[in-house]
C-alpha cells in the first residue's frame, strides 16, 4: 500500500485517526540496536550490515540502505579482472588508506565514515575489502591478528592481506615479521594467530576499540551503547554487562540499572549475587 491519503465515498481525503496511524508506523526509523541483535542470533549474516549498525550508533542520522548502496557502487567501480587488480583498484584508484595520523579518531570504526573519508584502521578496512570483494565474488575472511588484522582469500589460504597497508599482500612469513614489528619482539608468535575469526567476532573486536576510544574519553554516553552491543555478542565477559549497569546508574538510567543488576544476580555466585542486588538496591534508591 502506498502512503497517501485514502478516499471517502464522497470523494473527500479521510484523515481518520487510523490513516495517520498508518503513516506513522510506515515511517518509524530502524533500530540499530534491535537489528544487531537479530543478526547475531543468525547462523549467517552479513558482516558489515553488522558493522553498519554500529556506525549507525556513533552516525544517528546514517542512512543504511544508502550505505548499502554505496558499497555497490563502490564494488562497481572495482576492476574485478583478478584478486590484485581489486586490490589495486580498491586502495590505489580509489584511494583507501590506513589513517596513520589520527588513528584513535572512533569515525575510523564506522564504516559509513571509513567510506565517505577513504580512510580507517585495520580491522574496519578489512571489513570494508571483505563487504566489496563479496560484491565482486571474492571470498575473504578476517584473521585477527593480535595487535593488527588481516584478510585472506579462502580460496588461496597461503596469502593474507593487509588492507591498512594498501592491499599488501603476505605469506605467513611476513605476518609473523609483522607481528613482531607492532609489539616489539617482546611477545613469541604462533602460527594459532593467523586463524580465521567468525564474524561476531569481529565486530566485537571492533566494538573493543571504541569501549577502550570512549573510556579513556570518560565518554559515557557513547561507552553506555557500545558496551550495550557488546553485550550482545557470544563471547563478551559477563563482566561487561556489570561495567554497563555502572554506566547505566552514572547517566540517570536507574531503572535499567537496577533490572540489569537483578538479572545478573539470578546467574551470579552467591558472594556476588549478594553485591549485584547491593547495586540494584543502591541503583532503585536513586529514583526517588
């Protein structure tokens, strides 16, 4: 049914109560939020509308089915003749690069701004290589990388790829040289870091770098929902669900607070089932 107003037998506009009730629902913004919980409760999902949902947090205003299209047009503008010729294509033509000067900037983990600015860090470009070479029939997967991430092509699993170096392609070799490159040769590799990661991980991992962005910013109105989608995810410590409570309680939202910490309490030990209720009290206590 199209929008618009619905006809009388007299020929006159009804505008009833229920016709603008229509209207209403038809344009009611998604929710990020909801959306990333349905995603991770897939088997399968799409990485970066993952990624997307984040940005759209960190971008209120973001528009994800022009996003969508613009990582269309992006793939589309991509030689797709061989794996290189994208790569070179992606990174040299269009210009992406690692963003070596303002590395902690958080718009370098939303992928709508990784687009619109042509540049990122590490793991969001990764996401964006991964999102158009899917686009361009390329099958990449992410390999997390203690301190870095990289990509490789499920197809040719010798050859990993680092997005935040243009497109530079390695073999294990070179991961390892790189690896220790980033920590300073004070941590031993193993041949474990270079396994491929599932994509709720990845976007935990991203979501990781905007709570360490945030709280070192004391920015609690962006860590309040970037610990709310993280703990969303699989493998997150319940832990993070308790820091999020605090958060809760520090911006005045007592009553989620307090049913956070009494839901928390009904799967806790009994030394720290009896300190969540505490909190919950406290938090119900403030109120009034």
């Amino acid at each position: 049914m199209g929008i618009g107003p619905s006809w009388s037998r007299n020929g006159q506009a009804d505008t009833s109560e229920s016709v603008v009730a229509e209207i209403d629902c038809l344009m009611v913004a998604w929710d990020p939020a909801e959306k990333f919980r349905q995603l991770l409760e897939r088997e399968e999902f799409a990485l970066h509308e993952g990624a997307l949902c984040i940005a759209a947090h960190g971008c209120p205003d973001m528009d994800f089915d022009a996003e969508l299209d613009r990582l269309d047009a992006l793939a589309e503008r991509c030689d797709r003749s061989t794996r290189e010729q994208m790569l070179l294509s992606l990174f040299g033509d269009l210009g992406f690069h690692g963003n070596r000067t303002d590395y902690y900037d958080p718009r370098n983990s939303f992928l709508n701004e990784v687009m619109r600015r042509r540049t990122g860090i590490p793991i969001s470009l990764a996401v964006l290589t991964i999102a158009v070479g899917y686009r361009m029939g390329y099958e990449f997967e992410g390999i997390g990388l203690p301190g870095h991430f990289l990509i490789r092509d499920r197809n040719e699993p010798d050859t990993y790829i680092d997005a935040f170096a243009g497109g530079a392609l390695l073999d294990a070799q070179g991961c390892e040289e790189l690896f220790h490159q980033i920590t300073g040769r004070q941590k031993g590799f193993h041949p474990a870091f270079l396994a491929p990661v599932d994509d709720s991980s990845i976007l935990e991992r991203m979501l990781g770098n905007l709570r360490a962005i945030y709280a070192q910013r004391q920015d609690y109105a962006n860590l309040e929902w970037v610990l709310e989608l993280r703990t969303m995810c699989p493998s997150v410590p319940a832990g993070e669900a308790r820091q999020l409570g605090l958060i809760n309680m520090e911006r005045g939202r007592f009553e989620e607070a307090a049913r956070r910490f009494e839901a928390l309490a009904q799967a806790a030990e009994d030394d720290d089932e009896e300190q969540l209720l505490q909190l919950a009290t406290r938090a119900r206590a403030r109120m009034n």
